[in-house]
C-alpha cells in the first residue's frame, strides 16, 4: 500500500488517497478541538490509542456481523479504510442524559434515558452541526427513509454490543456518535472512528470522566484517561 495526496483533513485526523482506488488511509492527529473549533489543544498520543482502540472495537463489532469500514492498522497512527461515500450526518445515541441533551432538555447529568434516544445532525462545521430530524433528512435528499432505517438498525445494535462489552470492563456508555456511508453497492456501512474523542465512557463505579470531556471542560488528566480506555479494552499499559 502507498500513501498518495491528502484528500481532507479534518479536525483529528487526515484521509489519504492510496494506490488502490478501493481504499483510503486515515491518519489519526494528536490535536483535540472542541466547540466546533472554539477550543483547541494537543492530548499527547491521542492519534494512537483512538486508532487502536478504534480497530479494537471495529473487530468487536464486525462478529457480531456490524460492516465497517476499517481494513488494517499498517501503523500505530494509520487506518487502511474501505472507499465509502460519507453521509453527511452525525448519529448521536444516548444511553444517559450529558452533554447536550442534558442543557437543552433540562435533566441533570447521569439521569438514565427510559431508552435509547437517536439523534441526527447535518455535519456541516459552516452551520455549527445543526441537529435535523428525519423530515430534514428526507426534505435535503441526505438520506433516504430506507437508509435511515438501517442507520438506526445497525446503531442500536452497535448500542447493544459496546454497552454489554464495556460492562464487563466496568466502563458505562453514557452516548457516542457514529458515522455511516455507502459503499460502491449503495450497502450502509459504519465509518469514522469509535473512541473517547466521540464516546462519553464513564466508570461504572466511581463515574469518573474516560472521555474528551476532560478536555472539553478542562477537568485534568486528558491523557490518562485515554490511556485507561485503552488498558481496559485491550489490556495495553
Ligand atoms: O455534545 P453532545 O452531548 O451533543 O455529544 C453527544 C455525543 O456525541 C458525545 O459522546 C460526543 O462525544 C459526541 N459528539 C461527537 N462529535 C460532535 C458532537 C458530539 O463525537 N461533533
């Protein structure tokens, strides 16, 4: 495999073109924003234990027969991924009222959802990610009812596999945002990446914060608690 031009760079991470016209190479960044934007920093090592643990549960994920996107990890900071065309959408899941869903809707942090709660927004950095519903979906041709159908299916599996697994890491999923495209058959397949940079990961015991929130609200030990992430996934110290 040969790494051609940067097609994009994104905030975290950057996709090459490679010599197979099937496939891109992502390169996960050390740098962190949040806010869209607003707040910017460095968590030393990111790139590398997002990449790793991303692979780690894109594996998990493809025997419990979820597609993805993910091929190999030629290097630690490296993801050979299958082409897809991205939608352009983020698909928020949440187990737990943070964030905010929490400031919006006027629930304290950690109350419990009676159910998992989907959410759509337009990944559009111009217009702040605005949140959208299905009739916008429909309404700007994004996604069809079809595709939004299995979209949802396959999230709430994912919910299911990640929440069951990182239980018995004592880690709880408080919410996480995915991201799908469609391959050259037009099949919904899951993108992106999976780690602390787009998952609220919670102690099961003590609540502590494993996630980008240390980042996003300045709470201290940013990198530890990526470095904790990945010991409970894979065992790494
Ligand atoms: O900020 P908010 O509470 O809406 O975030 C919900 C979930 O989606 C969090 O797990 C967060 O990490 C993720 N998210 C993301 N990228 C965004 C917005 C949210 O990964 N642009």
């Amino acid at each position: 495999m040969e790494r051609k031009e940067a097609l994009y760079e994104g905030k975290a991470k950057i996709i090459y073109a490679t010599d197979n016209p099937n496939e891109y190479l992502v390169y996960y960044k050390d740098d962190a924003t949040a806010g869209n934007g607003a707040k910017r920093g460095t968590i030393v090592g990111k790139g590398i234990m997002n990449n790793k643990m991303s692979a780690f549960f894109f594996d998990l994920l493809a025997k419990e027969g979820i597609a993805h996107h993910y091929i190999s990890m030629p290097s630690d900071r490296e993801m050979l991924v299958k082409k897809l065309t991205i939608i352009p959408l983020e698909v928020i899941i949440r187990n737990v009222a943070a964030g905010s869903l929490a400031k919006r809707l006027g629930l304290e942090e950690g109350v419990p959802m009676p159910f998992p709660v989907i959410e759509y927004c337009y990944k559009n950095d111009d217009l702040g990610d605005p949140m959208l519903n299905r009739y916008h979906i429909r309404a700007m041709k994004i996604a069809t009812d079809a595709e939004l159908d299995e979209i949802e299916r396959m999230s709430l599996k994912i919910n299911d596999i990640l929440t069951k697994f990182l239980k018995s890491k004592k880690v709880d999923l408080i919410d996480f945002k995915l991201e799908f495209g469609r391959d050259a058959d037009g099949k919904i397949i899951l993108a992106d990446e999976i780690s602390p940079d787009n998952c609220r990961f919670w102690d099961s015991d003590t609540k502590e914060k494993l996630d980008k929130d240390r980042f996003r609200r300045d709470l201290g030990n940013v990198e530890d608690a990526y470095k904790e992430m990945l010991h409970r996934l894979t065992g790494e110290a």
